[in-house]
C-alpha cells in the first residue's frame, strides 16, 4: 500500500465540519451537476464492478427520483435531474495524496470530499477496487446525508481494497 493511500485509512468524522463545508458551498455556484456528464472509462475488472453496481443502485436517494442520464452506460447513474449524479470507475484522484484533504465516512464507506470552483460538493470513495464519484447540485450542497444511500450497494458490489 503507497503512502498516499495510508492517509485514508482512518476516515476522519466531520459532521459539522462537512456540513458548514457543504453550506458554504451552496452559495458558491450555479452550475447544474446535469449539465456535462461524462461517462468513465475504468479498467475492465473495475467495469464490472461498477456493472453489479449499477444493478443495486436505490431507485431513490434524498427524496429524489432515478432519472435518465441520456446514455445506457452501467457507469452513470443520476437522481432529480442531475441534482445527484453518480459516477463508478472514475480515475483515483489526485487529491488523495493531499495530506490536508478532507474525508468523510458514510454507512461504512469512506469518501474523500472536494469543492470544484464550478459546482457542488463531489465525494469519490476510497479504499475500493473501483473509485465512485457522487457529485451534488449546489442545490443540495447542504446536506452529505444522501452519501448514506450509497452504502449498502457499494458494500455489496465494489470490494475493498485494503
């Protein structure tokens, strides 16, 4: 195991510390998680992961519906509009090996925490055979409860990597 990936190992438990974070983002930007939505392309063995993922994902998240992605790739997936768009088997990214980086823990999956300039918050999971990205419209920038959603099914389908 690398370095960068030790820096994870203990999820950091924000509570507050996200939710002032995600508040603060709110206000920040316009842009619709919706508007650009580009399909991953992962490794062949994360692909299928993220294929058993695609078959678990909950048909609501936040009180919002599963909507169409205008594709048919297994690797996206979107709630409300694009108001939550799932992403699986997305690159590792580099501010993991940023040792300030901010983490978070969601029904027993660890995420990794970002704020794009551009857009709301963007979680992407750690410690898993295939990384998947949960991007939020700044209109639901307020809350990191929908991550909860995710839990189970990636429990379930993308294996750790520890």
């Amino acid at each position: 195991m690398t370095s960068s990936r030790r820096r994870f190992r203990h999820p950091v438990l924000l509570g507050p510390l996200v939710a002032s974070l995600l508040l603060a983002a709110a206000g920040c930007s316009s842009t619709d998680a919706a508007a650009s939505i580009t399909v991953p392309t992962p490794s062949p063995e994360a692909a299928a992961y993220c294929r058993a993922l695609h078959k678990e994902l909950p048909r609501t998240v936040a009180g919002l519906g599963r909507g169409g992605t205008g594709t048919e790739s297994e690797l996206i997936a979107e709630w409300g509009d694009g108001a939550i768009v799932l992403r699986c088997g997305v690159p590792r990214p580099a501010k993991m090996d940023d040792p300030s980086a901010k983490a978070t823990e969601a029904d027993g999956v660890n995420w990794l925490l970002e704020q794009p300039e551009d857009a709301g918050p963007r979680f992407t999971t750690t410690f898993r055979k295939a990384y998947v990205e949960v991007s939020f419209s700044t209109a639901y920038a307020h809350d990191a409860s929908p991550l909860a959603a995710f839990g189970p099914a990636i429990t379930k389908t993308v294996p750790s990597s520890l």
